[in-house]
C-alpha cells in the first residue's frame, strides 16, 4: 500500500477551498457575487453550486484517507 504524497495532499486542500468557496456562492450568495445576467433559469447556478460543494465534501473525504488506493478511483474524476 503507498501513502498520498505530500503534493496530493496540498493539491486535495486546494480543490477543497475552491469547491466550497463557488458551491457557497453560487448556492447561497448567487444574487449579491455572482452576475445573474448570463443564467436564463435560476435554478441552475444553485444546481451547479450543489455540484461544486458535493465535490467540496468528496475532496474532504478524499483528505482523511491515509493510502493512495482508497483515493485513487474518485481523485480521477478531480
């Protein structure tokens, strides 16, 4: 078994900060950050930052395992 290198690591708390930061805006604060303009149907940025804040949580997830092989399938999608 290989242990997560210290990159991935860094790597993984990076996603995790970007992920939340636009699942929360796009989720919660969409109509003061964001430009509603561009989106026909409001329902969507919120469906898409639910995307980004479950992605958020998978990389939190990713983040407290300790071998590469119980990371690696799901880190592919990242």
């Amino acid at each position: 078994m290989t242990e997560i290198k210290l990159f991935t690591k860094i790597l993984l708390i990076i996603e995790v900060i970007l992920w939340l930061m636009f699942g929360i805006f796009l989720m919660f604060l969409f109509d003061l950050t964001m430009n509603p303009e561009g989106w026909t149907n409001p329902y969507l940025p919120k469906l898409f930052g639910g995307v980004n804040f479950l992605s958020g949580i998978f990389a939190i997830l990713m983040l407290r395992k300790k071998q590469w092989e119980e990371i690696k399938f799901i880190f592919e999608f990242f």
